[in-house]
C-alpha cells in the first residue's frame, strides 16, 4: 500500500550531488596544472610576436599597449584607495625594442646612471637567463627622492636581427625581488612554437 523508501541513489540531493561531483571532475580534469606556474600567469604578446609577457593579474595590469610594448602597473596604496589619482605605481613595467645589442644597451645605461644626479648602481650589470634559456643583462639603481625615492631595474634580452627587448622596471619598494625575478625568468622570447 505505501510506497518503498527511495533508495539514497535515487534521492533528488544525492542526484544532484553526484551531477556536481561529475562537472568538477571535468573541469578540473581540463583546467591547467597546478604544477606548471606558467599555467597561473596572463601572457601579453607583443603584435609582432617576437616576446611575451607573464604576469600575475592582479596586482598587475596592462595599462597601455602598442606595436612595440606595452606598460603594466601594479597601482600604490593611496591609488587603489582612491585618494591619489595617476602618479608613479608601486610597480611599473614599460617594454619596447631598441636596434641595439644587449651589450651595447647596458653600456648606456650604465653611462646614463653614472650621469644622472642623484642615482646610484645598486647591482650590474649582471647575466640573467630566463626558464627558456635566453641569456640576458641586467641593471639595478636607486634614485635619490627627487621627489621620493625610486628603484629602476634595466632588463635586456637579444631579439632577432640585432635588437634588444628593454624590460624597464621601477617601483618605490625595493625591486630586486623573487616576485619580479620570476616574472623576468617567465619572459618568452622568439614567436611561439
């Protein structure tokens, strides 16, 4: 007369459980791997193809683009805040190409700090490799508060046809750091495979 007791694989709750189960088992079996950090980063690629760019976002974000780079920041307290509108970011990152070699690039540079009041040679020029094995130079300097203090890291790699990707990072914290050493190491360099 009264009608069996659904069994617990019958039940709407347990149905609809084993429904989300399956979808996440998808998902997680097409998302990418945790194991590749690559696979946590946004890439920008440069028009031309050439390089590319990884970068967590946020904190970072791309806030202008061109047929030659691009500018990334990483906004200061007070802008994410609101109370200061434009200014230097915490972290900056502006790229482009020049028609100079790797070597030559950081012999300017290293004239321009020696000429420019006010900054100092923290460290370099120096060899930095990224995780792709492009071997490059790199340079770290501090400038004086002029009107606050800023440090500026010059990164160079060699590009086809003997031109240089610039990598110019500046920031009010120190910038000679394992978070932006790692976006440096994650820089890709030729067209893509």
């Amino acid at each position: 007369m009264f009608a069996e007791a659904a069994r617990a694989s019958q039940s709407p709750g347990v149905n609809r459980a084993l429904r989300v189960l399956t979808i996440a088992l998808v998902v997680t079996a097409c998302a990418p791997s945790g194991d590749n950090p690559l696979s946590r980063l946004t890439t920008w690629e440069a028009p031309s193809g050439d390089y590319r760019i990884r970068y967590q976002s946020p904190p970072w974000q791309i806030l202008s683009e061109s047929t030659d780079g691009a500018f990334f920041n990483v906004q200061s307290t007070l802008q994410m805040t609101g109370r200061v509108d434009g200014g230097a970011g915490k972290y900056e990152l502006r790229t482009s190409r020049v028609g100079r070699s790797v070597a030559e690039e950081m012999d300017r540079e290293v004239r321009d700090a020696r000429r420019t009041g006010g900054r100092e040679i923290v460290d370099g020029p120096r060899e930095i490799v990224t995780d792709e094995g492009v071997v490059g130079s790199e340079l770290i300097t501090f400038d004086e508060p002029d009107p606050f203090e800023r440090y500026r890291r010059v990164v160079a790699f060699p590009l086809e046809g003997g031109r240089t990707l610039r990598l110019d990072f500046e920031s009010t914290p120190d910038i000679d750091t394992p978070e932006v050493e790692a976006m440096i190491r994650h820089v890709g360099i030729g067209a893509r495979p």
